[in-house]
C-alpha cells in the first residue's frame, strides 16, 4: 500500500489472551513491533483492541468471566489501565505514542460528537501518535454499546475512511464447508455469510457471523477488508504487502457521501417506518423523497432529526433516512396528502417526511 493510507486493525481478545486469560504481553509486543514497521513505510494505522475485560480479570485474580454488568464495568476500568499502559510503552519504544479513545454508540448517533472523533484522530496523526480505541465498557449497556468490536472497527474505518480494514482473530480466515480457507471474497453473498453458521468446521464458527457482518458494511462503503490469525508471524506485514494471508474481501468501490454514509452504517435507528408499494417504487428506482401519504405504519419512539429504518408493508427494511417529523406527529398524518398535514398538526415543518437528500437506499 502507498503512503497516507489509512488501515484500521482490530485485535481481538483471543488473540492477545493467555490459556490463564491473562494478557500474552510477548504476542501483544510482536504485533506492535508489526505496526510500528507500517507505520515506518508512511501509513497510517489506528488499532480498535479489545481484552480490557480480560485483563481486569488477570490483575483480579478471576478466573471466570463476570455475569453481572458492575463487575464486567469494574474489570474493564481496571483492565483498561493496563492495557494502555502496555500499548504505550510498546509504541514509545518505537518512537510512537498513543492516544486512547473510548466510544459508546452514542457518539456514533450524535453526529456533532462523530464528527468530532474524526478530528481528534487526525489530530493524533499529525502528532505521530497511534489512536487506539474501544468500546467504553466502564459506562456501556446494552442501550448505547456498539455491540462488539468487530462491528465498532467498522464504524471507525468508516468514519475515518480507512482504505483497508484488518481483523485480526485467533483463525485463518473465513473457512468453506471443507474447512480450507476462503482466500478471496469478490461479493458478499448469501453464499459466503452462510459458511459462517453451517462450516463444519468448529475453530470457523467463532464470531464469523459478527465479522461478515462487520465486513459487509465496510465493503458496502469502500473498503477493503481481511480476516486473519493475529497469531501468524508477521501476518500484518504481509497483508499490507499483499502477500497471500487470510481471507480478502473485495470493496465494493462505492462512494457514498460522508452523510449518506452515516445515516446508513454508523447511526442507530430510533424506529421504522413501513410504506406502500407506491412509496418503495418512488424512493428505491425514481429519486424520490417519501411523503406522508405513502406512509403505512409506525413503530417505535423518535424524534424529528433521529434515523430511522424505512420498510415495506411486509416490513422488510430497505431504506434509512432522517426524519423531518416525530414518531407522534406521523401517526397522525400518514396516509395524508401533503397539503393536508399542517390541517391535522396545526403546523407543517415540511413538506417531506424523509428529503431524498437524507435517504439512503441500503
């Protein structure tokens, strides 16, 4: 790869955790030494890490993984902490430092806070620091988690427009029904996302799903992807050069706007909408806005402002877009033609529910 590019690489914790779950400190600092030769060739890297929980749990003497939500937030404040501590001081030795960064999906939903991440890692760049980053677990529940970190290292790659995403597992990469690994993917088809739930292949199974899922999104916006075994030697040095490592997907070399983008992979829907055949017809083939009247349903609680899904009548969602009205206000002016709506609400904001400009056919 050229200079100024800009790779995502997500750790994932079975790659750096010991048999006693503790953090494997010699594996972490090979992958470091890696990292730190990209960043020597002039590329820019950004590492999502997962293995605070783990860690918190090392330094507390557990040996199970916590149920409750306070000890699970306790041994990531804790493990956290070191595990900053250990990438800091492995960067410095090669000249880097590192900036950490916390996300919650809120910061994603918000798009003032989203934009705002996208400056401060470019700010870390230009300070030749590496931006290091996790989901916030100390504060996070199930309402505002990202969900994994396969899914946030998309959502970053996204927002910084990363042109490679690498997701380094504790595989080889994506395995067929043979359990031989897929070295290319062109296309994520159901073909593919199946081998994820049907290999017969156990070591294949293990967060698969949570990856292609992951991967269809960034592919979707431009980017190329690779899953891959943290544990191979100098496996990221060879995926940057293009050496036969792991499972390669294929962008799909689309070019969404920056917004179209946020709306449709990054922020998290507050409700759906579900329309007729007429509205789908208008919105997916002929560069429509959707408008009252071809609204059906609603579900959920949103406000004017929030994304929401949009569907068809027999709910299958096909469309994200911002909305101009409340989830209260729709439900009483669905069906109604334009002209119509400031009669039924006293007032009319506008005159679309979803501007076209604010659509994203997904």
């Amino acid at each position: 790869m050229s200079k100024n590019k800009i790779v995502v690489i997500k750790i994932g914790t079975k790659v750096i955790a010991s048999p006693d779950k503790s953090l494997d400190k010699i594996l972490l600092k090979g992958l470091i030494g890696q990292i730190s030769d990209v960043l020597d060739r002039g590329l820019k890297v950004i590492v999502v890490t997962s293995g605070a929980i783990g860690a918190g749990m090392g330094l507390l003497g557990m040996k199970r993984r916590p149920v409750k939500l306070e000890e699970l937030q306790a041994a990531a404040s804790i493990g956290q902490s070191r595990l900053m501590h250990l990438y800091s001081d492995y960067f410095k030795e090669r000249g880097y430092l590192t900036g950490q960064i916390l996300l919650t999906q809120e910061d994603f939903n918000d798009r003032a806070r989203y934009l705002n991440i996208k400056k401060t890692i470019g700010t870390l760049f230009s300070h030749r620091a590496v931006p290091v980053i996790n989901e916030n677990d100390t504060v996070s529940t199930e309402e505002i988690k990202c969900g994994d970190n396969d899914r946030l290292s998309s959502l970053v790659s996204d927002l910084c427009r990363a042109d490679m995403l690498i997701l380094l597992t504790d595989v080889d990469g994506l395995l067929d029904e043979k359990c031989n690994v897929v070295n290319f993917v062109d296309e994520m088809s159901h073909r593919v996302t199946k081998l994820a739930r049907e290999s017969l292949c156990e070591l294949g199974t293990g967060g698969m799903a949570s990856k292609l899922e992951s991967i269809g999104r960034a592919t979707a916006s431009g980017i190329e992807c690779v899953i891959a075994n943290g544990k191979t030697k100098d496996i990221i040095v060879d995926i940057i050069e293009g050496k036969h490592a792991g499972t390669r997907f294929k962008s799909s070399g689309t070019k969404l706007l920056a917004r179209k983008r946020w709306i449709a992979f990054s922020s998290k829907p507050r409700g759906s909408i579900s329309v007729d055949g007429g509205a789908r017809e208008a919105l997916s083939n002929k560069n429509k806005s959707l408008l009252a009247s071809g609204i059906v349903s609603v579900d959920g609680e949103f406000a004017s402002g929030d994304v929401v899904r949009i569907a068809d009548k027999s709910f299958t969602e096909f469309a994200r877009g911002i909305t101009n009205y409340s989830s209260s206000e729709l439900l009483k002016i669905k069906g109604l033609k334009t002209s119509d709506i400031k009669g039924a609400l006293g007032y009319k904001s506008r005159d679309e529910v979803v501007h076209k400009d604010n659509l994203v056919i997904l």
